[in-house]
C-alpha cells in the first residue's frame, strides 16, 4: 500500500510530463494515534532507514550503555 501512495504523488501520476510540481495538499480526517498505526507513510526511504538504525543504536545503548556502540577503529583487538 505505501508503494501505491508513493506513487500516486509522482509526476506521472500528476499527469504532469515537463511542467512542475510545487506542492500537494492532503486532509486527514478520523486519523488516530500514532501508536495504533501498523506502517508510518513516508516518502524518504533512506530517512526511514536512518530513522530505524537510530531506534535500534537507542535499544542497544540502553541495554548495555552509553560505550555500546562506537566506531570499530576505537574497539581493543583481542588475539
């Protein structure tokens, strides 16, 4: 479904060969929380996936700390 949406704000769906896009207007009505929500839309995929790393770096700090995660060149190397 969130390829569909995607697509359907396109250029070509726009009908639009050569002109230019300069905005979209969307209304959102009976909306509900955001944690009922089964997938977030989002027109980004590399934001999503940064946004999905960063959730995970956030879990994984949490478990074992603030040194969890940082550059492997920082890292002791054991023989």
């Amino acid at each position: 479904m969130g390829e569909d949406l995607r697509h359907a704000y396109t250029v070509d769906a726009a009908g639009l060969q050569r002109g230019r896009l300069t905005g979209i207007t969307l209304k959102g009505e009976d909306l509900i929380a955001a944690g009922q929500v089964a997938e977030q839309i989002s027109f980004d995929g590399a934001r999503e996936a940064r946004l999905v790393a960063e959730e995970v770096s956030d879990r994984i700090r949490a478990k074992f700390g603030p040194g969890a995660i940082r550059p492997a060149t920082t890292l002791l190397r054991v023989s």
